[in-house]
C-alpha cells in the first residue's frame, strides 16, 4: 500500500484519534494532504473539532468522576483545583475556551475543571466553540504550509 492509499483510507481515522489526545501536529498533516487533495478540508476541519470534542469531554469525566479522590490523596493537585475553581469563577468561559490553545495543558484543565462545580452542559457548549475555532485556525495554518511545501518542491 503506498503512501496515497494510507492517507485516503486512514487519513480521518487517524485524525480524529489523533486528536482526541493533544493533536495539533495530526491536525496539521491533515490539512497538509488536504491541500494536496488526498482529503477534503472542510472533512478535515469537521473531525478535527469532533475528535478533540470528544477528548476533552472524557478528561472532563475522568475528572469528575476520579479526580476528587485523587486531589484527596495529593494535596499539592487539591490546591490546583482549588486555585482553577477560582479562576472559573472569575473567567470560566476564557479559561475553558483558550485552554484549547495551550499545547500540553488542555487535557490535565479539563480534568481540572470537571473536578471544579462547573456544569457539564456549560463546559460542553465552551468546549464546542473552543475546539471548532481550534480546528478551524489549525487546519488552515497546515493548509497554507501545504502549498508552501509544495511551492518548494
């Protein structure tokens, strides 16, 4: 199987797993091909938002369901999650929307947060709107490097 293949048939699989964890490097590929018309941007786009929807949803679950036996154990995460139910208060929409813009933060702050007293309703409708201009700035940054790499080869 060569290269094209892998990317038509594994190419959103692996973009949407890819995402589900931290994914801006699988998100940037894939807008990558796209501009070279092995996938469809919008298609692109669309997974990206959905697998990092999902990702941020199960951290906030975990979060929720584990965490506070966790921060009962340790106390330095305790005084994390004390000091992130402040910060919510103060600017909780901020916070959840443009945690999705701090590589290697986002999924440790929604962890964070479902351990917070935040709603899942209200975390969920933050989170959508923070993952699909996520997706949307990525995958049109790998877009445009696209067509740089191939303007240079």
């Amino acid at each position: 199987m060569d290269f094209a293949n892998l990317i038509h048939d594994y190419g959103y699989a692996g973009l949407a797993l890819g995402t589900v964890f931290e994914g801006e490097g699988a998100l940037a590929l894939a807008a990558a091909a796209a501009r070279t018309g092995y996938l469809s941007l919008p298609w692109v786009i669309t997974t990206a938002a959905v697998g990092a929807l999902l990702g941020d949803q199960l951290a906030f679950i975990i979060g929720r369901l584990c965490g506070l036996r966790l921060a009962a154990r340790l106390p330095r995460l305790a005084a994390a999650v004390t000091r992130m139910e402040g910060l919510l208060e103060r600017h909780g929409a901020m916070i959840v929307i443009g945690r999705r813009f701090a590589y290697g933060f986002r999924i440790p702050a929604a962890m964070a947060i479902g351990m917070s007293g935040m709603s899942w309703m209200r975390f969920g409708t933050l989170t959508l709107i923070g993952t699909c201009l996520w997706a949307a700035l990525f995958a049109s940054g790998g877009y445009v490097a696209g067509s740089m790499v191939l303007a240079l080869l």
